[in-house]
C-alpha cells in the first residue's frame, strides 16, 4: 500500500533581530517519488550567516532537481551538493568581504514501489530526528566541541548541557577547512515513520520523548506550531532563529464511507 506525506515547514525569528535560518521542503519537478527537507543555521554573531545558509538551501534545491538514480547515488548527490555549498559560501566570502559560516541538515525520500527509503547527510549541529510513534530510531550526531568530549568520555550529558562552549562548532559550510559530513539511511520505511529537521534553537527545549511524543499526536502542521511556541515559551525572551521541517510517513485515509486500510506491517 502506498505511503502518503503530511509535511510542513515553521520559523520564527525568536529574540533575534534577524532571522538567519532557511529551510525548504521540496517534491521533484519530474520524478514526483521523491523529496528533499532541509535546514540550515547560518551561524549566530558572523556576519552573512542568512547568506550562506541560503546558499546551502539553493544548492541542494538545484543538486535535488539534476538527480538520477540512474546516474547517481543519493549519498553521492548530498555530499556532492553540501561539498558544493561550502565552496559556494567561501566564493561568497571573497566576494561580499563578509564572513559566512552555516551549517545544514538534509533528508532525501524516494518512493519505490510501496515502500519508502531515506537519505540523509548534515554538518554542523543542525538536526535530524528519525521518530517511530513515541520515540527516536535515530538522531545526527553534533559537530560540536562538547559533542568530541561526550565521545571520547571527558564530559556527560548532564554537563554538555550547561557548558559554556556548547554551542561551539568544530566544522561548518564555508569554514576554512573541508566540512565533516555525516551520511545516514535507512530502507523500508512505513506508515508511522516521522521525520524532525530543526535548528538548534528548536531541540535545545526538548528531550527526545517529548519531540517524539508530539509529531505523533499531531499533524505535522499542528506539530510543528505547537513545538514553536513551547520554544519560544521555554526561551523567556533569551531564544535564537527557530526552525523545524516535519515529515509524517501515513497510510493514505479511506474514502468517507468505508474503512481505513490497514497501515504498512513492521
């Protein structure tokens, strides 16, 4: 049985003057099996940072309207694609005497047949969550300085989260170096997966059940409103850019009159 999408997209500037997020959510011109998600967090206090994470939104945008499958894998195109923006934004630097940085987190879904497939790739410590009903499959890892302490056992959760260099990148798009790029995937997709994109001025309110717990009681419209204002609530006047792209994996609805299909087995 075929899977349907309920997707949206919210921002909200918070207590910033400028809103230097992006985010788009896009269905291919011609192969309408397939969907790109994207966030991008231009970096907080450098100047241009609305720049580049537009520039990171446009290339992937462009890099999703040449693919193939025949050609290309989709890990390939979103490195390909993210590879392409850093240059972009360093060309930028040079050009505009400004000093863009962002970061960037991307989903491919590709309809094959009656199931459903997913690309992602990020850098950076914008997110991607994969939800199943109330809790998380996955979640991306952050290039984060306090991330690289968590990993190597130096720091715990509880301590990462109060750190004063928490917010601390150690890659980024348009950085002087090549940027870090995680790739992730996952096949067979069905009916009840959700997918969370969001900058850091979103998660940093919620644990991982609560996010989870909400896109799925809601729609993803509903969702994504409603994590927004306890965002923006939780921040109490001190809170960043906010973003978040929503993806719902459903069962298509019956018509009035007859009964619901059954939704994919897993």
């Amino acid at each position: 049985m075929p899977i349907s999408l309920d997707a949206c997209v919210g921002q909200n500037i918070g207590d910033r003057s400028e809103q230097q997020d992006r985010a788009g959510l896009f269905q291919h011109s011609r192969q309408k099996s397939l969907v790109l998600a994207a966030v991008a967090d231009g970096v907080g206090g450098q100047t241009g940072g609305g720049l580049a994470a537009g520039q990171v939104v446009v290339t992937l945008k462009n890099a999703f309207e040449g693919f193939s499958a025949n050609e290309q894998t989709p890990e390939q195109m979103l490195k390909d694609a993210i590879n392409e923006a850093h240059q972009m934004i360093r060309q930028g630097r040079v050009l505009n005497e400004q000093d863009p940085n962002s970061t960037g987190v991307v989903l491919l879904l590709r309809a094959q047949g009656e199931t459903m497939s997913a690309t992602w790739a990020h850098c950076g410590d914008s997110r991607l969550y994969h939800l199943r009903g109330n809790r998380v499959v996955f979640q991306t890892r952050d290039h984060t300085y306090v991330q690289q302490m968590m990993q190597k056992g130096y720091m715990t959760p509880e301590q990462a989260a109060v750190h004063p260099r928490r917010n601390m990148l150690v890659t980024s798009l348009g950085g002087e170096d090549p940027p870090l790029i995680d790739i992730g995937s996952a096949n067979d997709l069905q009916a009840g997966d959700n997918f969370l994109l969001c900058s850091d001025g979103l998660y940093a309110y919620f644990d991982e059940t609560e996010l989870a717990s909400t896109v799925a009681a809601n729609s993803a419209r509903q969702a994504s409103e409603k994590l927004i204002n306890l965002a923006r609530e939780r921040a109490a006047g001190k809170g960043d850019n906010c973003t978040v792209v929503i993806v719902k994996l459903e069962a298509p609805k019956a018509p009035a009159g007859r009964a619901a299909p059954r939704p994919l087995p897993g």
